[in-house]
C-alpha cells in the first residue's frame, strides 16, 4: 500500500498542473474554496519526492504539456525553442509576472530556480542533460549535452517551478521547505500551516501566465482556499454532499465513487493520469519457457471480464505505452489486440501444440508428469483481479497459484529472477520513464543492450512525430518475447460541486485549475 499512496501522490504533481481558485458562503458570491486533498509536504516542490494535486494552487510548472499536439505550451514562460542539433533551448520570461511578496518574476530566478533542482530534487536526473545556462535580457538559453524527450516532460510539470532567487540564497534548504514563495495563483497565508491537517492560501494577485489551454491567465477568481488532508473517507464524501467542501482531489476507494454516483449536487469527473499494471513471466521458468505458453497465457486474458469484477474501476490496456501518454502509438496497440489478447480458443490450440494437454480430466493441464501451474506474486492490498484472472485461465487449462506480499518484496522476487510471473505498475505521461522502468527482471530475454539503445535513441529524437512512430516500434520490440503483458489502467476520479464551474480535464488527465470559479 506504501507504494500505491506514494505514486498516487505524486501523479497527483502532474493531474493538476496549474493553479487554481475557489469558493465560501453564497454561490454567486463565494470568496472561498474548500478542498480535500493529499497532505502537502513542503513548499519547495524541488525538495519533495511525493507532490499533492492541489500543490499546483501555489506553484505553477514553467510550461504547459499540450496533450493532443504532443508539444510544449506557454504557461509562466514562453516561446520554447529547440535548435535542429537539439543542443540548445530558447524561452523567454515575460514581464509583469509577481510573485505574492510583490517581487516580480526575473529571468535569473528561473536559472536559480533550475540550478537548485538540479542540487536537491529527487529528479534532477530527468533535466541533468542542462550542462550551462544564459540570460540576456528577458531570454533564457539552455545548452544541453543533448535533447532529452523527458527534459520537456519535467519543465511542464510540477517538479520544476519558479522561487525567487533571493530566497533561493538566503535560505537554507530546511527553510525552503516552508518559508519560500514559489510563483503561483495562491501563496501560503501567514500562520497557514496546520501540520498534518491543513494550509490556508490566499490569492497572489500579482499572477498572470500565457497557457493558451485555459481562459482566465489572472489571477484566480477566489480570494482564499482551505486545503485540507488526511480526512477520512466517509467524511469527505458527506462534507461534499453537504456543500462544506467543494472538491475532493481524488477519491481514495471504490465506495466513494459508488457512493457520489447517484448524487445530484455532486459532478464526478475521470481525472486518471497514465498508468500501466501490467506482468512480467519468467522465461527461465519452466513453465513459461516455451513461447507459446506465454501467447496462450495472454490470449487467455478477458479484461473486460476484469473491469467488470472491479466495477468499472480499471481499463483495459493493450500496450506498455498507455492511450494518454506523451506520444502514444495506436498501431502497437491494434497489433497487440489483435494478435495476442481476447482469444481463449486459440490459447487451447497453442498449449495443445506445446503438449500439454488435460489427461486426467481435473481441467488442469499436463506435460510429462507435470501441471501446468504456477504462481503468481500480487500484491497484499490487491487480489481481486488476481483471483479472477486464476479462474479465466483455469477454463484455458492454466492452475494459477496467488502468492500475496508487500508491493517491494514482488519487485525483488522479479528483480531476482525467483518467480513465475509478477504484477507490476508504472505511472508516468512521459513514454521514456515507462520504457526505462518497465524491465525489472533483469535477465529478460529483451533487456538487451540494443533495446536500451532504441530508448535512447527515441529520447534523444527532437521531432515529435518522428519519436512516436519510434515509440511504437520499441513497443513492438518490448512484445517480440511475448513475456511482458499490458492489463489494465487504474481509474482515478475528482469529485465536485455541481455549481462549480471551469474544472476542465485535458486528455492526459490533467487538469489546469485557472477557470474554476461558481
């Protein structure tokens, strides 16, 4: 579960990449937002390894991920650039830009902002290739050891804001946390820190950004916002029928969904940010071995079965690279459905050919002397699509044993190569994270020196449409060995007052929060 809430927070950094504004006593009069949300950490997101949604309120990304053109939009910088070599960056900061003090927004506090991730984030890797920087005039230059798809990723989303250079050197990192102004919608009020509980913001009326993907680039139509965390379930679901709250982030379990359906004042709202469960089998297993056992096991596979068992609370998936990543590719999607997905009939044929075969009459396979079983790792806190994916390969021949453990202990069982096969997840809008990340068995046949280099290849491919045809010919790569099988997408939703206006979701489900108002 560790891991779940852990990466759950910190998509949250990405579902809502801009700030927002909100609500208080009469509709048409509200001067104050009320919003449920995971618990804020720090102010300097720099430092932060997991960022809560509404973070967003008090600092805004550098730039704008425009999700159907696959490109880098204006937000609090503008005029992004990339040279032909893909060695340098342009941008520009624009003028009348403050932050809540009153200081306006320089070109040097993005240097300084960038030079101080690159020392304390937990994701400096992702923007490292910034070997040297410039300023002239408004202008910012990057000269880059090279371009990097997921540099961009990083720049549009809410690891990499702006502070005031001054705080930046005269703070110490442990006061930054805290006591910094990040450039935002919404700054921290005085004394607005409840430890564990809550932050209280005030409206900076000072900010203005260029996103072309919203219609107010002011400030936000709300004076204050309560944020508040750490709120049970059940309460949170009744304090936003009862008008106390306006938003609740995300809904934390099922039940709140099911709940929130069937009320008339409340709008739900799918805001899931890309994300993969998918399986990896051990081609060193004996089982799994042959090839095509692995085709039959994933063509055993009824997905539709499984979001019906979760209640609609999952997708299906057919490729490592979900639908809303950052330069999908339809076609390794279509190949995968066609070819190794929804087809029980043909899984039987594959294990006939292979030799095993159901001798006994027990409806479980065998092969000299042997069954055809094995055991799959899951994890402690989810066993549901396990256990009913045991009983769909069951009626193909398969006996699935379920081992439950802690979410860590699957991945090193997998990284050790001591299993079967082993469920795993990944979240990340940005197709490079996913391909760096998905092989955690290391001896994988298709871990290979010349599949790392496809990925960096890609990575390094400044022309967008040039690195989605390339991201759909790594996928079919990453399916040649047929041991690493795309399931499901978990669902995430945002629930709101029905009165509440400008929550608009992007394609990636990210959603920037500058209309929100009533």
């Amino acid at each position: 579960m560790k891991k779940k809430l852990l990466i759950l927070s910190l998509i949250a950094v990405f579902v809502l990449s801009m700030a927002a504004c909100g609500g208080g006593g009469d509709k048409a009069e509200k001067t104050e937002l009320s919003v449920i949300d995971g618990e804020w950490y720090g102010l300097d997101v720099f430092q932060l390894d997991s960022t809560a949604g509404a973070q967003a309120l008090n600092a805004s990304s550098l730039f704008q991920w425009n999700p159907e053109t696959n490109t880098v939009e204006d937000n609090v910088c503008t005029d992004w650039n990339v040279s032909k070599d893909g060695k340098t960056v342009t941008f520009n900061v624009p003028e009348g830009m403050k932050y809540s003090t009153g200081e306006q927004v320089e070109p040097e506090d993005v240097v300084a902002s960038i030079e101080h991730g690159l020392k304390v984030s937990p994701y400096a890797d992702g923007y490292s290739n910034i070997k040297s920087m410039d300023v002239e005039g408004r202008q910012v230059t990057l000269h880059l050891s090279q371009f990097r798809s997921d540099m961009q990723y990083y720049l549009c989303a809410g690891f990499v804001a702006v502070i005031d250079k001054d705080e930046l050197d005269s703070m110490s990192d442990k006061k930054l946390m805290w006591g910094c102004h990040p450039y935002g919608m919404y700054a921290l009020a005085e004394d607005g820190y409840v430890s564990g509980s809550e932050v209280k913001l005030v409206r900076n009326d000072g900010y203005k950004c260029a996103n072309p993907l919203v219609e107010n680039q002011g400030p936000g139509h709300f004076e204050t916002i309560s944020v508040r965390f750490n709120v049970e379930p059940f309460t949170q679901t009744e304090e936003l029928k009862s008008g106390a709250v306006d938003i609740i982030m995300s809904l934390e379990n099922g039940d709140q969904k099911i709940d929130l359906e069937g009320e008339d004042s409340v709008v739900l709202v799918d805001t899931t940010y890309p994300n993969i469960d998918y399986f990896e089998m051990n081609t060193d297993s004996p089982v799994f071995s042959d090839i095509n056992v692995r085709k039959a096991l994933a063509l055993s596979i009824d997905r539709d079965g499984l979001v019906e068992v979760m209640d609609g609370l999952i997708a299906p998936a057919y490729s490592m690279i979900y639908d809303t990543v950052q330069n999908f590719s339809p076609d390794a999607k279509t190949w995968f459905e066609k070819n190794l997905a929804n087809d029980p009939e043909q899984a039987k044929k594959l294990l006939d050919q292979a030799g095993w075969k159901d001798s006994d009459g027990d409806g479980i396979r065998e092969k000299d002397g042997k069954k055809l079983s094995f055991t799959w790792y899951a994890w402690t806190d989810a066993t549901t699509i396990p256990e009913a994916m045991a009983g769909q390969l069951k009626k193909v021949g398969f006996d699935m044993k379920i081992e439950a453990i802690d979410w860590n202990y699957v991945y090193e069982k997998i990284n050790s190569d001591k299993y079967d096969a082993g469920i795993e997840w990944l979240s990340w809008a940005e197709p490079i994270l996913v391909l760096n990340g998905c092989y955690y068995d290391k001896n994988a046949p298709g871990n290979t020196d010349e599949y790392k280099a496809m990925v960096e290849d890609v990575a390094t491919t400044v022309d967008t449409d040039e690195r989605t045809k390339k991201i759909g010919e790594i996928q079919m790569h990453l399916f040649e060995n047929v041991n690493m099988i795309p399931m499901y997408a978990e669902l995430s939703f945002s629930a709101y007052n029905k009165d509440l206006k400008g929550f608009n979701v992007l394609k990636d489900g990210t959603a920037p929060m500058n209309d929100i108002a009533y």
